[in-house]
C-alpha cells in the first residue's frame, strides 16, 4: 500500500513551493492543524497526515511490535517524502511527532532542511534531576482514563464492526468521533509516547531547529522545551504567551508568526 | 458571567463552571464546590480544571479534550476523576460548551459536572467483564486451534523403496477436523504399517478418540504381526475406552523381503483398499470385517498381496459418500477414476480428492482421506 494512502496524506498549496510536513501528536489527528495549514499553504507545499493508528490511516497496518518504536512512524514519514518526490522539507512535528521528526531527520538528513519542534518533550518521565513532568502512576492514571472514554468502542456496536468488516459504515459511526482512536492503538500509542526517551537524539540534530510551545502547558512545560533548545545546537526557541499543549489551536496567529519568522531566517 | 449568580446557575442540581480562555475556573456553583470539596475561594480565580482532575485526566483533558472544545466547540460526556483537596477521587461525566469572546482571551467554556460514582463502577466491572470474556474466547479459539493442528495426520515419512502420498482434508470451511487419519510407521528392520480409519463423528472430542486410536495401534503393531490380530485387541481397547464412538480402519503390514513389498492387511468395517496394475485395471482387496469398538466378538480376516508394480489405495469413505443432491459419488465413479490416473502415488492421490471435492463443489460434508503406496523402485517418470 502507498505510504499516502496509508497515512491518509493530503497536500495543498502550490506544488513547486517548499514543502512543509504536519505532523499531529499523541492523541488526535491532522485535523489539529486545521487553523495553521491554510495560511502555511498560501506559499508552501502542504502535507498534512495521520500517524499509522490514528485518525484515516490504514489501521490495519498498526502492527504492534512495529509501532512500539518511535522510528517506525519515523520511518513512515521518511517514505511519505521519498513517495512523493519532496526535498527541502520544513518538518513540523508536535508533541510526541517532535521526537519523531527529530528521528525522521536523522535517518534521511537528505530530506529535511528544517525542524519546528512543537511543544517538544524529550522524556515524560521524571528521571533524577530529569523533570519529565510525570510518574509512572500518571501514565497508568491516564491508560484507565482513555479506557473510561473509550466506552463507545466496547459497545455491541463495536462487536458489530469487528464481526462486520463488509460493512465500513459501522466502522465509519464509531470512528467519526473525532479524537477518539481504537482503544488497543490508542492504549498502545500511549504507552510508547509517554515512556519513550529520546534525550540523546536531540545533540545529533544538524538541521535548523525551531522549539516553539506555550508559557503553561501541563503535558512539556516550558523546562521540557529548555531542555530540547539546549540540546540542538543552534536552535531557537520561542515561547508563545497562553495556555495548553496546542498552540497551533488556541493561538494559531502566533504559532503561524512564530513559524514564519523562523522560515524566513 | 455578567451580574448576580441566578439561581439556575447556583442552585443547579449539577456540578456547574465557568471557564476562561485559560482553562480556569471563573465561577463555581454549589454542587461543583461540594463534588471537589474545596471553598469557593480556593476554586475561583485561582484553579484551572487541569488542576482539579487527575494526571491522566489532565492529560487527557490536554491531547483530547481541548483539541476537540477548540474545533468542534463541545464535548460530551467525558469520564473523568476529579480530585478532592484529601486526595478523594469522585468519578465525574463532564459535558463542556464554548462561547467565542470578541477577542481569543473572552472565549468562555461552560462546565456541567455530574457524579457518576455507581455508573462508573457498574462501567468498569462491565469493561472488566468484557476483557475477561474476550480473554477466555481467544484462549479458546487458541487452544481448539493448536489441538486441532496437532490432530491432523501427519506428513507421512520417507520410505526407501516405498512411494507414499497422502491427503487430507476436512468437512466444511476447513476449520474443523473430523475422525479421518492414516499414520505409515516403521515396526521392523524392512517392516512397516499402514493404517487409515475413520472414527465416527467430528470436531475435537472426535478428534481425541482419533488420536487414542492411532496411538493404541502404533502401541500394538509392536506386538501383533497379524494385522487380524492386531484388530481384535484394538476393537478391545476401544469397547473399553471412554467414548460411545466406535470407529473402521484398514491395517496393512509392508515387508521387504528383498524381492519386493510383500503385504498383509486386515479391513475392520472400512471400505476396502484399491490394487491399481500397471495396465490401468483396479480391484478391491480383501473382504470386509466388523466395525472396530462395537461388539464384543469380532470377525476379522488377513488378506495377502505382492505388491510388486502395483498401487494400493486406502481411502475413507468421504470419498464414495461424496454427495450431490441426492447421487453418491461410489465405487462406479471411484474405480474408472482410479484406473485413468496415471500410475502413481502422488497422482492417484490428488485425482481422487480433487474428484471428490468436485463433486460437492469444494464443499466436502465428511472429512476425505486418502493414502496411496507404490513401489519406489522405479518411479515412474512424473507428467
């Protein structure tokens, strides 16, 4: 299968414009970027997607042990831009797609020309003098969540999907709802975002580096971000003032200026 | 929240806030208040929901929640555990709408909080059921799964002299085997058997008779050289065993005696064994006994043959009961069959169960087994 049929990629914007690849995080789709692609598409090449698991992709190709490392999605991205004949890729990774890109980068440096990092978090765990933000227990805390919402796909509904693979409109109800992931990807997703640790990647970067996040985000506070901008040399780091993990949906006019002065450096 | 707190705010028979562009708490209602056990003082103003939920609920509230107030302008129904100021956890149900400001720092989010500490409960003894059920059902599929590989006969062995093919194929989709087995051992420097048979009935609890079976004669062809014999203590062994299944098997004993296979064989209620010459002629062997595990005085006889050029085919009878509507495929189909394959084993072999398949249109009703052996001396060139 096509890597973007599998990723559920779609461009937009000029197709001889420099090409910027949005990368959505842990927990919904490329909808996220729904307020910033349109502008970023009025000069650039946009490519938007969802993770294998997530969203449109091809859920079928969520092979477990595959995906229980962060350079298998990076692996996807990297046949995403060879697909499609990109080079000279702005890389916009968010969240836990930040250590993904930072991956992608470092397995096809040929690819990317630039990293934008958003709300980046290198380790979520605490670990010594390390502040992740968060203990194992949270992480469990957060698994017993997502279960307690995830109430939908343990209806006899969801037996009818499975029983009924004829009959994708059954599929299509439970998926429909926006944010809400098949519960065994999303359980598993989970588990390899927030006890991965990418800490020693983060000093093989080459590329330009943007770590643009929020003054308050509970998820990678801005410690988190310090942390990636000291690592990467020659980085840049902007701080957006506001609230959230986000940024690109709470302040999607700041995030853009943040990104577009980065660009134009 | 502009003038005095209305009542239908404050009096609310349900948790009630409001949010700014921030996510903190504005304005509390009386239910809220008494749901987090916290004062009003300590809420308003100062605590935002991600700090009233626990981890994973702020989390949640982060990569889910917030997403989707920001581009649907709702959420409905969202399981979370609010956090009382002693560590108490209350399972809540929150329900959130958005009113845009004139500027992005004046959107206002709307908070319904509802206890839903039996519902909850009720809810993850019903997810824990769940998961235990599917747990069982997968351990079961897997179990009936490997006990049924383990159940089919064998891939029979190389022989030198000897040229073997067998088959087998179950009723149906496949997915369930039946009673049909053949085994090919050796009991002796140049000596071997052959067995086929059929035991009555299908699935696992048929399948484990089938195993007993096969293990019993292997256990006695060690003692008996008689094939005739060796019938008469099996029908013992399986009057005594613990089933109400009986079954019919054909027994044959293949000696090298330096000049060629010498054969001799017993048949136990099971349709008799096929000789194929050289110039295309086919015969049945041997004379019928009594089925094996029904009574308690059986009646077996030896039959003797050289096998020399010759095919002996053993077959169950998914073969000649092989139905279409109301016709049996049957001997007369079986014999012309046999006689235009080409003299070998392998072809012989797959002739007849593609022949049987065929005729049920690859939808066998009874498992089909078949076991051809021929001198391999001088295999016959393939094609």
């Amino acid at each position: 299968m096509d890597a973007a049929v599998r990723l559920n990629a779609h461009a937009s914007g000029p197709a001889g414009a420099r090409p910027i690849l949005l990368v959505h995080g842990f927990g919904c789709d490329q909808s996220m970027w729904h307020h910033v692609a349109p502008e970023l598409a009025v000069d650039h090449r946009v490519v938007q997607l969802d993770l294998v698991g997530s969203g449109g992709s091809d859920l079928d190709s969520y092979d477990p042990d595959r995906y229980s490392r962060l350079e298998a999605h990076a692996e996807d991205l990297v046949a995403l831009c060879r697909e499609l004949g990109l080079e000279d890729v702005v890389l916009v990774g968010h969240s836990v797609s930040a250590m993904i890109a930072v991956l992608a980068h470092l397995a096809a440096p040929e690819l990317f020309s630039a990293l934008v990092l958003v709300g980046p978090s290198a380790r979520y765990l605490d670990d010594g003098d390390y502040v992740g933000g968060f203990s194992p227990s949270d992480i469990e805390d957060l698994l017993e969540t997502m279960d307690s919402n995830h109430l939908g796909w343990q209806s006899p509904l969801a037996g009818l999907v499975m029983a009924n693979p004829d009959r994708p409109e059954l599929a299509a109800e439970l998926e429909a709802t926006f944010c809400r992931n098949r519960p065994e990807i999303a359980r598993h997703f989970a588990g390899v975002t927030f006890l991965g640790d990418n800490r020693d990647d983060l000093r093989k970067v080459t590329v330009p580096t943007l770590v643009l996040q929020t003054r308050h985000d509970a998820i990678a506070p801005v410690s988190a971000g310090q942390f990636v901008h000291d690592q990467i040399a020659g980085s840049q780091m902007v701080v957006i003032e506001g609230h959230g993990h986000v940024p690109h949906l709470s302040a999607p006019t700041e995030t853009l200026k943040a990104i577009r002065e980065f660009l134009a450096r | 929240m502009s003038g005095p707190r209305s009542d239908l705010f404050e009096n609310a028979p349900c948790g009630y806030a409001v949010l700014d562009a921030s996510g903190r708490v504005v304005e509390a209602n009386a239910e809220l208040l008494r749901l987090l056990g916290r004062s009003r003082d300590e809420v308003e103003g100062r605590l935002s929901l991600a700090e009233l939920v626990s981890a994973g609920g702020r989390i949640y509230l982060d990569t889910h929640v917030y997403p989707m107030l920001a581009l649907n302008g709702f959420v409905r129904e969202v399981a979370l555990d609010v956090v009382q100021a002693d560590g108490e956890r209350v399972p809540v149900l929150v329900s959130a709408n958005v009113t845009p400001g004139p500027e992005p720092d004046q959107t206002r989010t709307r908070v319904v909080v509802l206890e839903a500490r039996d519902r909850r409960r009720y809810e993850t003894d019903l997810l824990e059921s769940m998961r235990t059920i599917e747990a069982a059902r997968r351990d079961a599929a897997e179990l009936a799964e490997t006990l049924q590989r383990t159940l089919i006969p064998p891939t029979p062995p190389a022989v030198e002299g000897l040229s073997i093919a067998a088959a087998y194929r179950p009723a149906g989709d496949g997915r369930e085997v039946g009673g049909d087995f053949y085994d090919v051992f050796q009991v002796a420097e140049h000596e071997w058997l052959a067995v086929i048979g059929d035991v009555t009935g299908k699935g696992v609890a048929a399948a484990t008779v089938t195993a007993f079976v096969r293990h019993t004669v292997r256990a006695l062809a060690m003692q008996f050289r008689d094939p005739a014999d060796l019938l008469v203590e099996l029908n013992r062994a399986v009057l005594d065993h613990d089933t109400d299944r009986f079954c019919t098997v054909v027994v044959v004993r293949l000696v090298d005696d330096g000049a060629g296979w010498s054969l001799t064989g017993s048949i136990g209620g099971h349709p008799l064994p096929l000789v194929r010459r050289p110039d295309g002629s086919v015969a049945e062997l041997g004379t019928h006994g009594s089925l094996v595990g029904v009574i308690d005085a059986p009646i077996f006889s030896t039959f003797r043959h050289r096998l020399g050029d010759d095919l002996l085919v053993l077959y169950t009878d998914g073969v000649i009961e092989a139905r279409r509507d109301r016709t049996l495929f049957g001997l007369e189909r079986l014999l012309p069959l046999v006689s235009a394959s080409d003299h070998d084993p392998s072809a012989v072999t797959a002739d007849v169960v593609e022949a049987a398949l065929d005729f049920q249109d690859g939808d066998p009703r009874d498992d089909i087994a078949v076991l051809t052996l021929g001198s391999g001396r001088n295999p016959p060139p393939p094609g």
